[in-house]
C-alpha cells in the first residue's frame, strides 16, 4: 500500500503562478503535428512533462525522427544468440545490444572495449528490442554470418518494418531451405532498402533476374552491389549462352534480354562484375538512366566494345554526344547532367569491363 | 470580388476571394452558401461566420495570408530518411511569429488548423518544435509553464520504459 504522505508520490513541481500553459490547451492533432517534428530523445523528455502531453506524445512517436549517425551489425554468435552491434558514427563508439533489449556501451571503436558482463539477446530478446531498434537510422545495416530460419525472419521482418531507406551489406549467410530464401527476398524487397550490397547471395541466374526487376520496380534509383565469389566447379553450371555471343566460361550470368537491361537502368548505382550484358542493348539504357539526373556509377561487362554508330541512334533531340581519350560522353543539352564511360579489354578475355560514371551537378 | 468573414466577437473582415480560398474551411463554406467569384450578388448578400477565430488573431491570419497569396501552391513534403516531418520556415515567417506571445502564438495555431491553412500551421508547429528540441523536460515545462502532475514514481517507470542505451 502507498503512503499518503509519501514525498516520492507528490507531483513533482507545483504549478507556477505566473503564466498561463497554452501549450496544453492545443488540440491533440496540433500537439500530435508538433511532436512529430521532434526525435525520440526529445518525445522522452516531453514524456516526463505531464501526463497529457506525455500521452500525446506516444502518438507521435510513430512519425518522429530516428536518431542519426549509426551502423549496425547483425550476426549469429551461438545458436539462438544473436550479436547486435552498434556503432555510433559521429563518436566513434561501439554498443552492443544487451539482453535486456537495452544497448550497453561498450567503448571507442578504436579501442573496441569488452563486453563480457552482460549477455548477448537471444532471438526472442532480439525481436523484443525493436522497439529500441525503431529509433535509430541506420546508415548501414551489416547482416553477416547468419544462419536463416523462421525465428530469424520473425526478427527481421519486424526491423524492416520500421527501417525504410536504409542501405544493407548482406554477407556470408546460409538458408534451411529455398522456401526461407525466397521469404527472405520477400522482405528485403518489402522493407525498400535504399541501397543493397551481397555477397554469394544466388546461385541461380533466374533468381537474380526476378529479384532485380522487382528491386527496380519498387525503389526509384536504388543502389544495387553483388560480388560473387563463386567456387571454380559451379561455374560451368551458371554459364548461360546468349543469343549471338558465346559467353565465356569465369563469367557466371549472360543476360541479353532488351527488358532486362531496362530494369538496371532504373538503378542509381549498380555494379556487378559477373553480368554481362549485350552491347546492343545498352545505349537506350544508359540514355533512360541519364534521363533520371542522379549521380552514380555502374560497374559490369559487355560483349563487345561501344562504337559511335551505338550511340548516335539514341542521342535523339536532348541529348548530346562528346569523345574524349576513347572515353565517350552524352549530355543531356543545356543542363550539367552527364555520363561518362569506357569499355576496355581484361587481358585477351572478352567479355569487356564497362564503367559509367553519371554526373549531375 | 471581396468576401465577408465574421469572427467571434462579431467582427466583420472584408477579404479579397482569393485571400479567403486560402483557408480550405472557407473555401467549404463559401461553395455550400453557394458563394462564387463571378457572382457578386451572393459574394454581397452572405457573411462566413467564423466562431472559432477572435478578432485580433484573424487579423494576424489576414496578414499572412496577404503575405503569402501569390505563393506557388506547396506540394506535401516528404518525410526525411528518418522519417521526420521537416518543413523550413521562411525568413518574413520566423519575423512575423516573432511578433506573437507564445499564447497568441498558440491561439494562430489553433485558428490554422481550424481555418486549415496549411502553410501558416505548418510554420507555427516547426516554430513550437524547434523550441522544444534538444531540452530537458525541466526546461521545456519551465519555459511554457506547464504544471506536472506526474509524480517522481511515475517518472520512474516512464525513463525504465524509455531507456535503450546505457552510457
């Protein structure tokens, strides 16, 4: 039972005499479009104010701003053990997350401090603390060394939920089954990362293709980075020829198909170096891509070298045509949107690395 | 063509047709009584009653909408990568609030959201939030005089609740 006179139980301040509280005479909605215009840190000092605000206050926390200036690291420790690890950018200080759902510093990153006296989250920890996930923006998200399974997905899901626009390095992780893997894409391609880095993510070129057109489907200039690194006997099984160049036997995926080169040109940045892609379909690419004005870069192969009869075809009534020390650039007319590119010769290899660099200033 | 807004101390405004389109309430209004602005002989004969705005706060709607009446219709801003509303409040705006005390301020506000003008609230609710950023609850219940009922075993639980990093 409480004491009456218990001090702690006393409201905290006394109302002050001067003055009148306005504030807390607005109606809710003008309460709610003022706070969502603050970030978390300050939504938990409004919660200490008075119960009404505070009240408010939690409604808005929905669309209040994310704290700024992290990264974070997702791997499996031990089964059923997750490690989460932050790093706060801006001060260069390492987190982890505790099983407490709370993140415990753990030191400068350069030093990198311990973190023995408190117990890495299980899963279900993990998934109870997306509420403290769902402050932070993320700047990069790191999943490494995972072993996917439905507990995994469960927490994953739900963090996706709540972070859209994040950019994610996906590396070194392993799926149950095909079903897992495609329910994986599934979400990655839900939660509209803005950028996406893989490594070893398809051991199948359909799979890769859908995954690309649907990617470029559903974010505006995504960013998109797959390295592979593919052992020397799967090779020969991912080899596909294409229509009118045989493709050589270190590249794994062949694509010449007019509408899947389309899809890459809906991509801000892209680069993966075992794609080739058929030279006769790239200039209405590049051009539609350069339509878009965003900086980027794209890094693939294709079949054979880009001659000016390739170009002019699609220079149409915008766009304009330079050369310069075997470097081609189009511009689009009376503006600074550029892109610049080269194809060149990997050692009597074909096909040929192609880079384009899209400027707008 | 003018238009008649009354407030609620009968207060009669007489206000261009296009200063009153900018708030969408009167907008509302003046198309269910019928109002338009080829037909001065309803823009004559009606008033729009405006119960929920005084005199003296209409007058400073009026100002601002004046001020604003050649503005390019705003397209809604997207929310940051954050997920933050942001909205940049003009040099003249941060002037022209200045002028306001917080509770005059706070009485526009109201009137804005009422009269749903979206341009003036949004710079009243920007102006509000960047007082209230980056203080300690202390200082912000100081600041408008906010009396806490909250007792210091409410309190408590409220930073257990909220707290996700250990320092």
């Amino acid at each position: 039972t409480r004491n009456a006179h218990d001090e702690t139980d006393e409201p905290s301040t006394k109302r002050p005499n001067r003055g009148v509280d306005f504030i807390s005479n607005l109606p809710n909605d003008c309460l709610v479009d003022i706070f969502s215009r603050l970030d978390h840190n300050d939504i938990d000092e409004v919660a200490l104010i008075s119960k009404r605000l505070g009240g408010v206050s939690e409604i808005s926390r929905s669309s209040t701003g994310k704290l700024e200036s992290y990264s974070l690291r997702i791997a499996h420790k031990i089964q059923s053990e997750l490690s989460i690890v932050m790093d706060r950018l801006d001060l260069c200080c390492t987190y982890h997350l505790t099983s407490k759902g709370t993140f415990k510093k753990v030191g400068r990153s350069a030093t990198m401090g311990s973190f023995r006296d408190a117990q890495e989250p299980t899963i279900t920890e993990a998934i109870l603390a997306v509420t403290t996930l769902k402050r932070l923006y993320f700047n990069i998200i790191d999943l490494h060394s995972i072993s996917i399974d439905d507990d995994f997905l469960h927490f994953f899901e739900h963090f996706c939920t709540n972070h859209p626009n994040n950019s994610i390095s996906i590396t070194s992780i392993r799926f149950a089954d095909a079903a897992l893997k495609q329910r994986f894409f599934s979400i990655l391609l839900e939660a509209k990362f803005a950028s996406i880095k893989m490594e070893n993510m398809f051991d199948n070129e359909k799979l890769l293709e859908i995954f690309l057109k649907d990617y470029s489907d559903s974010v505006v200039l995504a960013g998109f980075s797959l390295i592979e690194r593919l052992k020397e006997h799967s090779r020969s099984n991912l080899v596909r020829v294409s229509r009118s160049h045989v493709a050589p036997l270190n590249i794994p995926y062949v694509h010449t198909d007019n509408e899947f080169v389309m899809h890459i040109s809906r991509f801000g940045e892209f680069e993966h170096h075992g794609l080739v892609i058929n030279t006769d379909w790239l200039m209405p690419a590049i051009a539609n891509r350069l339509r878009l004005r965003k900086k980027g870069e794209w890094a693939f192969n294709i079949t054979r070298d880009i001659n000016k009869d390739d170009i002019i075809p699609v220079l149409g009534t915008d766009l304009g045509m330079d050369c310069r020390d075997g470097k081609f650039i189009i511009r689009i007319c009376k503006t600074f949107a550029r892109v610049q590119f080269k194809s060149g010769n990997r050692v009597s290899q074909h096909p040929l690395e192609f880079h384009a660099t899209f400027f707008y200033d | 063509p003018n238009v008649k807004l009354v407030t609620s101390d009968n207060e009669e405004f007489v206000v261009d047709f296009r200063i009153a389109k900018m708030s969408v309430t009167v907008s509302r209004l003046m198309e269910a009584m019928n109002m338009s602005e080829t037909d001065d002989a309803s823009l004559l004969s009606n008033s729009i009653p405006l119960p929920n705005v005084t005199k003296a706060v209409m007058a400073r709607v009026i100002e601002w909408c004046e001020k604003h009446k050649n503005d390019e219709p705003k397209e809604e801003k997207e929310n940051d990568k954050r997920g933050r509303t942001t909205h940049v409040v003009s040099d003249w705006d941060k002037e022209f609030l200045k002028n306001d005390e917080f509770g005059r301020l706070c009485q526009l506000m109201g009137a804005a959201n009422y009269l749903e003008i979206k341009g003036l609230f949004n710079d009243i609710s920007q102006t509000i939030a960047n007082m209230i950023h980056g203080k300690k609850s202390d200082e912000i219940a100081e600041m408008f005089n906010i009396h806490c009922d909250l007792t210091e075993a409410e309190k408590k639980e409220i930073r257990k609740k909220t707290a996700w990093c250990e320092d």
